[in-house]
C-alpha cells in the first residue's frame, strides 16, 4: 500500500495539554508518526511519497473562510499579547451568551474552540494544512484508480468541524479527503470513524447531506470525549436522514463486542454502495492507550484491515489517534497490511 507523508508535521508540537485540570505533556506529538513509518518501512508495506502541494483549494471546500482565517494568523496575533507561547482559549459562548465573534484574539479563541486541549502553537497552520494536502493527495489517488492509500497525517481531523477545532484537531482531512472524492466524480462516498473517539466534526460537516454517509465506532458518549456528540439516536437530517450510523459501546469494549458492531457499520456501507470509502483510522481503540479505554490488541487491529478490506471498495485510510507511541507503528500496520491483503 501506498502512503502520502510530510515531514511538516513537525511544526505542530504543542508543549502541553489540559488533563484532569493540569498541564501534562501532550500526548498527540511528532513521534507517533515517527513510530508508524519506521514500521512501514520494517515490514516493507510499500512506497512513502510526499503530498501533491494541492493548496487550500481542497481545505475551503470543507472549512469557513473566517474560521480558516483565524487559524492561520491567530497565534501571531496571541504572541504579540502574551509572547511565543501556545494559545489556548478559556472563555466559551456557552448557553445564555452571544454566539458572535469577538474581536480580541481570547475572545476568539473561545469562539472557535471547542475545548481547552487544543493549543494553537507556531507551527500550527503549517502543520495542519500539510496534513490536509497529505489526505487530499491520497484522495486523488484513489479517484485516478489506485485500490487503497494512507494518509499517514497529524495534528488528526475528524474532531475539527467546518468552524470549530477541538480533540487536537484544526482541519478536518477525512472530510477534506471525502469532498474531494465527490468532486473527482464519486456519486457516493462513505466515511467509516473507528478511531476510540467519535468523530464529532466529520459527522457535524455531513450531517445533512445524502452523498456521503459517516459510519462511527467509538466509546460511548455519555462518558467520553467528545461528550456532547455521537449517540445512537443521531442518524442525520433532511438529505442526510439515514446517512449517519453511530455504534457507541461501553468503556471496557473488547473485540467481542467491537467485532459485531463492525460488521453492522459495514452492512450499513454495503448497502450505501459507495463509489470509494474513506477510514478515520485511530489506534486510540488498543488495550495500552494511555487515554483511552477500550481493549483491542495487536492481532484485533489486522482483524479490523481483514473485515473493512473484504468490502471490496476503494479505501482510503486516513490517520487520527493513536497514543500509545511504542505500540502504535505495530499496530497501524497490522490494520493496513490485513487491509490490503484482504482486497486482493
Ligand atoms: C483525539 B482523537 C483527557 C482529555 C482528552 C481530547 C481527546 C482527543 C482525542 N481527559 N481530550 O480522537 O484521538
Ligand atoms: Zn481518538
């Protein structure tokens, strides 16, 4: 299989996140890349190339122009306030206030964010949009034909909505990689989120929109990140009435009960019949996640790539969680290499 990667992900590494009411370490950091390409390159998956440079072009199709605006100036704007730190927001237009755009950059920052563990840094938009042309790459080469690509990706997508970052999260790149498959002539496109969080922003951008159906594996809501998203009764709105299938399960879940609900989200995407397939791949679902709690295990992640890879679709995979950095390159590939091997 081949895999689309940019060395510019480097330039997004955040200092540190918001957990349990203290600054900790950020756990979405550069070497989770370096770990998945040092196991592609052991067991030979196949070539690593750059992206196309694909521009904005693909990212404005899915995003604001004022929220695309804001991210590309707002830690410049922070850093003239409060010096090279990272930005963060602290004050959100929540139930009671105005929902309208401030004009200081705080005030901003609480406008377009969804949460507080998600830093703005330097490096930031640099980052973010070379992982959006990495996802809108491999769109293209499965529009020209190719059966399967990975968008081997970070800061990840699918939290970000077309206006909102959140979950680490600033450019949505399964949605941008989605809407260029529709607009390369896929009639029908599915996005399948089986990373350990819901996919709030992928859902939320197609949610009323009959050509692409999102298909969600994730911990359940109610008491997981995303928290405010992703229950079963969410099942899309006026075009998208019927597109949009979550399957929340319990903390604790193992392959005993992730392996049949699996095989619901892929009858769901037989039935669609898409033209291509789009995989919000996350590792985050492995037993050794330090901030996750499901329980599969190395073997379950080729299991995964042998049930999505015998849909017989052209597949996109598309990188998002994945915490566990020593175990992570392992296990993406298991879940790659049983992909492709079960497509043939
Ligand atoms: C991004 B992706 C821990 C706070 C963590 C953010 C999780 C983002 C996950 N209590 N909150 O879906 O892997
Ligand atoms: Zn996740």
């Amino acid at each position: 299989m081949i895999t689309i990667y940019s060395d510019d992900h480097r330039a997004h590494h955040a200092a540190r996140e918001m957990q349990g009411g203290v600054a900790v370490p950020a756990v979405e950091k550069p070497a989770r890349l370096d770990s998945i390409l040092a196991r592609i390159g052991e067991v030979g998956l196949g070539p690593v190339r750059p992206p196309d440079g694909l521009g904005l072009d693909p990212v404005r199709r899915v995003h604001t122009a004022p929220y695309l605006a804001f991210l590309e100036q707002g830690h410049t704007l922070w850093s003239e306030q409060f010096g090279d730190i990272d930005a963060a927001p602290f004050s959100w237009p929540a139930r009671g206030l105005r929902g309208i755009e401030p004009k200081s950059i705080e005030g901003r920052l609480g406008y377009y964010a969804g949460d507080v563990s998600t830093p703005i840094t330097g490096g930031t938009w640099r980052a973010a949009t070379a992982a959006a042309d990495v996802a809108a790459t491999g769109a293209c080469l499965i529009a020209d034909g190719a059966r399967s690509a990975f968008a081997l990706c970070r800061p990840p997508g699918h939290h970000a909505s077309a206006d909102v970052f959140n979950g680490y999260c600033y450019l949505n790149n399964a949605a941008i990689a989605a809407q260029v498959l529709c607009d390369r002539g896929a009639g029908r496109v599915a996005v399948l989120d089986i990373d350990y969080h819901h996919g709030n922003g992928t859902q939320d951008i197609f949610y009323r929109r009959g050509d692409v159906l999102f298909v969600s594996l994730h911990a359940d809501p109610a008491v997981e990140y995303p928290f405010f998203l992703g229950h079963a009764d969410e099942v899309g709105e006026g075009a998208g009435a019927g597109a949009t299938l979550n399957l929340p399960m319990p903390l604790g879940t193992g392959y005993a009960v992730y392996g049949p609900a699996l095989d619901r989200g892929l009858d769901a995407i037989d039935r669609f019949a898409p033209d291509a397939m789009v995989v919000s791949f996350g590792a985050d679902t492995y037993d050794g996640d330090p901030i996750s709690a499901f329980r599969l295990t190395g073997d379950d992640f080729s299991r995964l790539g042998q049930r999505i890879g015998r849909i017989a679709r052209p597949v996109l995979v598309v990188m998002e969680g994945g915490y566990a950095v020593d175990a992570l390159g392992r296990n993406t590939v298991n879940f790659l290499a049983a992909l492709e091997g079960a497509q043939t």
